[in-house]
C-alpha cells in the first residue's frame, strides 16, 4: 500500500509541475477491412481507438462495386435474374423471385396458385440457409466453431432441394417470369419432407450451444444496440428492425406470393442489441418451417407457370416439336419482347430485411432504369453509432449480427 501511496504522489507532482494540457490521450487509427476475415466482405471500416474502444467509425464502400443496375439496362429482363444472384447471395432465390414478381407487376400477370405456394417454398428455405449462416458466424465470432460447422451440413442439405428444383445451388437463377421453370419433382418432396422431419431436432441442439450459454450471453447481450426510433430513422427493415421492437414485416404489410394464406408469427425483440437479432433469427426460422409444411399440405393443384408466351420459355420438347414454341424461345432468348411502358416498386422479405426493385419502362425491351433497394446498405450507415464506446471485439461480433452481406451492400 505505502508504495502504490509514492506511485500516487510522484503522479500528481509530475502533473502539477507539467500543467494538466500536457497530458492527453493518444488515438490509434486501425483498419479493419476490406479484406480483414473478421469483416465476412470486402468492405473497411476506419476506425479510431482509444486502446480497445471504438471512439469512432468511417465505412468505405466500393470494393465489389459492380454496376449491376446499369448492367440490368442493357440486357432483357429475363438475363437480369442472374445479376439478382449475386446481391445477397446467401438467399439468392428470395432476389430472383422479387424480381420476377416485379416484372409480373409491370405486366399484368397473375400467377397460378400452385406457382406461388412453390415460390414460398423456396423462398423460405433460402431464409432459412440466411438465417443459419448469420447466426453461426456469430457463434464463431464469440469463439464457438463447433455449431458453424454443424449447421453448415444443413444449410447444405437445402442447397441439395435447390439443385433438385434447377440444377444450381449458390446462385440458383430459379424460377422464370411467369412461374418456375418446371414442377417439383418427387425427388424434390422426398428432400424438402426429410429435412422437415430431421432437422429441427439439429436446429434445437445448436441453439442450446448458445443461446444460454454464459460467455455467448455475456458477450451478446447489450452490444450494438439500436433503439426502435433509430432503427426507424434509418430505414431499418427486417430481423435488425424486429430486433428492436418493430413488428414490421413486407409478407404481413404487404403480402404477396400468397402470403395471406398463412399462419404465422413475427418474432420481435426489445433491446435491439445483438443477442436479440440473434433470437430473432433463430425465431424466424422455425417459423419458416411452419410456412413449408402449409405449403406442403394445401399445395394447389394446376399449372406451375401463367399464360405468357412473350416472356415464359416454352419447355424444351415443345421447342424441338412445335414451330409456335421454337418462335417464342428464339424471340425470348433474343430479347424481343417488348415490355409496356410504366413504373413499379415491389418488394419481398429478404434475408437480411425489404428487398425492393423499383423500375422505369420506356416500352423497349430493356429496363429504362432500375434501381435495387438493398437492406444491407441501409443498416450498415448505422454501424457507427452502434459500436461508439464499446470495445473492438464488440464491433466484431455487432458486424456480424447485421449480417451485412458485401454482394447486396455495394451493387
């Protein structure tokens, strides 16, 4: 004690002598990104500390900076189904049917029943493969491997129904304008029945790894909060938004796809912080199970495509057998079809929140303009504000529960 007393005195002495202005605190500037593993993309983020805290952020975009919306007003709508891939390409059929949907709106068409109970199905497995890969990597981020690596074999197993539905797995291109390419074969039921029937008991054993674990608590609960007024503010949308205490989701707001013919609950959080998107997440995905197995048992009988020969592929036999169909395949393929003239939003429920195509046609066969309204450049802005005053590792594992996806930030 008498020595820790000295160490005191000899300090204030120093102090008195120098004048308090000479002492301050020295700031480190550290990047983290673009290409840093921990910021899972290439984006950076510039940050000030102060030691381990975070005193301030600056985020820079533009590492994966693509064009795709000018790329999208040189080509035929249906070619731009392979540019919504690569937005958030961890959900990559949730991009490709907001899409089509946005083009049927312009168009006019309306969609077989049995068409859109389809289009759920696979838009709720690809939400559930998000969801998955979302909370893992938070898992691996506070320093559990062991549930990254378990659930990666599931998030496989839906990637095996999406290359039974089209022959792709990670940017799927699935469906068409007008419906989906082909009907669900029996291969496809025995899958989709199989991980329904297998995999919420795997889905039970991840979240007892963490969602009541002491150090996955400690280090989750209360970081990178975000009050619902701030959230608001920025245009949050999606499970970071329902985090926060906001009950807002586009299937319930404004259905489509059918929507309206299902039960189910949106789970919401209180504090906002990334134990809650965590939750909210886990939540949501045994909810999107309930949705499947609806869909499932009311699947409705009839065409699995609409009546629309100027934008919907014939099917391959007709083509080789029928002059009517070589016709349209070579004038679809070509690009010569001519789109009316008007102006649509439409939006669908993301993996990461409201995915939105907002397009301008002058009439031509390609869009006048399109611009895609993507979630994860919207939440990032709030990055910041989120992490200020917490420690380096908390603005690790914040980044992570955003889920922002480089691909969808910076199209």
């Amino acid at each position: 004690m008498d020595q820790n007393n000295q160490h005191q005195n000899e300090i204030s002495t120093l102090t008195d002598q120098v004048g308090h202005e000479d002492f301050h605190t020295e700031y480190t500037t550290l990047n983290l990104g673009p290409t840093h593993p921990a910021t899972h993309g290439i984006f950076q983020n510039i940050l000030t500390m102060d030691g381990e805290i975070v005193i301030d952020s600056e985020q820079t975009v533009g590492y994966i900076h693509r064009a795709f919306e000018k790329i999208a007003e040189r080509r035929p709508y249906y070619q731009i189904t392979t540019l919504t891939d690569r937005l958030n390409y961890c959900s990559a059929p949730i991009n490709n049917m907001g899409w089509h949907m946005t083009v049927e709106k312009l168009i006019g068409v309306d969609i077989p029943k049995r068409a859109q109970y389809m289009r759920v199905i696979i838009m709720e497995l690809a939400r559930i493969a998000d969801h998955l890969v979302c909370n893992a990597v938070i898992g691996v981020d506070t320093g559990a491997l062991t549930g990254f690596t378990y659930m990666f074999q599931w998030r496989e197993k839906i990637y095996d129904i999406f290359e039974q539905i089209c022959g792709a797995r990670l940017t799927t291109n699935i469906g068409r304008i007008g419906g989906l390419e082909r009907d669900f074969n029996p291969e496809v039921y025995r899958l989709i029945n199989a991980f329904l029937a297998e995999f919420p008991k795997a889905f039970k054993e991840f979240g007892t790894l963490l969602e009541r674990n002491r150090i996955f608590f400690d280090r989750t609960v209360k970081t990178g909060p975000i009050s619902a007024e701030r959230a608001l503010n920025y245009g949050f949308t999606g499970p970071n938004l329902r985090a926060a205490g906001v009950d807002y989701d586009v299937r319930v707001a404004n259905p489509y796809s059918s929507y309206e013919d299902f039960d189910f609950q949106i789970p919401i959080g209180v504090n906002g912080d990334t134990y809650d998107r965590f939750m909210v997440r886990q939540a949501e995905i045994l909810e999107s199970l309930k949705i499947i197995q609806q869909a499932l048992d009311n699947m409705p009988a009839g065409k699995y495509f609409a009546d629309v020969p100027e934008f919907y592929l014939p099917p391959k036999e007709d083509v080789y057998h029928n002059m009517e169909a070589l016709i349209w395949h070579f004038k679809i393929v070509m690009g010569e079809s001519d789109v009316p003239k008007g102006e649509v939003y439409h939006a669908v429920e993301g993996g990461n929140g409201e995915v939105g195509y907002y397009l301008q046609s002058d009439g031509g066969r390609a869009p006048y303009k399109l611009h895609f309204r993507r979630p994860c450049f919207i939440f990032y802005q709030a990055f910041p504000e989120m992490i200020k005053g917490g420690m380096l590792s908390d603005a690790i594992v914040t980044l992570s529960s955003l889920n922002v996806i480089a691909g969808e930030l910076d199209a």
